[in-house]
C-alpha cells in the first residue's frame, strides 16, 4: 500500500538518525516502527491491583458529643479554651 505521511521534526531526526546506524531502508524503519507500536496500542494493559486502606481501631470516642464544638475543643485543649 502506498500513503503519504507527514512527520513531526523530532520523528523524521529520530528516523534519519535510526537509518544512518542500521542501514536500512526508511521503508523497514517505519514499517518495524509501526509493527511494534500497533502491537503495544492492541495488548491488553495488565490490571493494577486495588490498593486498600487497612482499617485501625481508635478506641473510644473520649468526648461525649462530637455535635457540640465548645466541647470537644474544651476537651482537645483544655478548660482554659473557653
């Protein structure tokens, strides 16, 4: 098949740079280039595993009512908060 592509600067430098050390044709180059792309953009991505939190006992609550701020800051930083 025959086509005409347009490449980004830094793909034609990296493509004559390839060329120049392998000898081989552009037509290889792009050809295994593209081989190697379209079989990592099909391959399944491996499932990362599901990170979970573990759960931690905090004991008790030791204020009696999280509702009532005054109180729990009273408790956090003693009386002299209020």
């Amino acid at each position: 098949m025959r086509t005409t592509l347009s490449l980004d600067d830094d793909v034609s430098a990296t493509l004559l740079r390839i060329r120049q050390t392998r000898k081989m044709s552009l037509k290889t180059i792009i050809n295994e280039a593209l081989r190697r792309g379209l079989q990592q953009l099909i391959a399944s991505k491996p499932r990362r595993r599901l990170y979970r939190t573990p759960s931690v006992s905090l004991g008790r609550c030791l204020i009696g009512n999280l509702d009532d701020i005054s109180e729990a800051l009273a408790t956090a930083e003693g009386e002299s908060f209020r």
